[in-house]
C-alpha cells in the first residue's frame, strides 16, 4: 500500500490564532513562506491551523502562555485532501524511520544552525506524492494529546482543497491597516 493510499479527506471546522498585523490575509499562508515553519521550509507558504480554539491559541503565543500577545482567532471551514494523519505511530514508522526523534525535532534550531531539518525533508516527499497537508500532534508548550494541528501545504477556495476563513459578516479588513 502506497502512502497516498493512507490520505484522507478532512471536512470540518479549524481555527488559527495569527498576528494582526495578518488579519487582512488570514488565508496567505505568507508569513509562513517568509520564515519557515515546523513543516514547511522559507520560501513555501504553508497554513498551520489547529482542530480547536484552545490548541490555535496556545500555538499563538510561541510558548509565553502567561504573557499573551494580541491576536487574531480565526475560524476555518475545511473540506481539503488527501492529508496523511501523522498522529499515528504506525503511519509516522511508514513515513520514516526514528519518528521519536523528528517528531520532536528542535527545527528552530536545527534551521538557525543551517542543519538539515527532518520535518522539511518529509513535508517536500508528502508534498511530492501528491498530499494537500498533514495532522500532527502540537509541539507548543503546555499541549496535551487532545491538542492537534492541521498544516495544509496546498489550499483554494473550492473543492477538493477547499480551506477558508469564515468571515460572514466581513469582520476582517480586506488590506493592511
């Protein structure tokens, strides 16, 4: 069985705490591109959301929950695939060997050192083989096992890699203010 045989189609709703200075491109994906993330390297945009508020918000904050900064929560409607779901062991041994050490890789660290970073190298090879995204376990500070992030490497508007912001009542400014 091939890895894409494993993807699956995630309809729901997700949520994404961001900077406000964001909050006229909750879908850009661009802030991500410019600095890199867990999974994705500079200069590929990626869209890091959670499947609750609680988990967006402590992914926000970077790890200073007692010293919260502003920001922007948004809510996602989502119905987008394949994703591989690498919540679970089975599917993270299939994906590469080791899980237990890049799944908890200092990818911060590793990039800052100009060192290959594990998570990038498996993003490009899902990305290859043709996944929209992944679900992962959080890695924020303070996170518990029910705190679950979906990270979407390729998103539109419509079906089937539909992920927007719900905004019905046009809330959200539409340029920079």
């Amino acid at each position: 069985m091939s890895l894409l045989e494993l993807g699956f189609r995630y309809r729901g709703i997700v949520y994404r705490g961001h900077n406000p200075r964001w909050q006229h491109a909750p879908e850009s994906g661009e802030g991500t591109a410019r600095h890199g993330g867990r999974w994705n390297p500079v200069g590929v945009p990626a869209l890091y959301t959670s499947e609750r508020f609680e988990t967006a918000w402590l992914e926000a904050q970077q790890g200073f929950p007692f010293k919260t900064q502003p920001l922007t929560l948004c809510a996602y409607e989502v119905d987008c695939g394949p994703l591989l779901d690498l919540c679970d062991p089975a599917v993270q041994a299939r994906v590469h060997p080791a899980p237990e050490s890049w799944m908890h890789e200092a990818w911060l660290d590793r990039k800052l050192r100009k060192a290959p970073v594990v998570a990038w190298e498996i993003a490009t090879q899902l990305k290859a083989e043709g996944f929209t995204g992944i679900r992962v376990p959080s890695q924020a500070k303070g996170a518990t096992p029910r705190d679950i992030n979906i990270v979407f490497w390729k998103w539109t508007p419509q079906v089937p890699t539909r992920v927007c912001v719900i905004d019905d009542e046009k809330r959200l400014p539409n340029k920079p203010e």
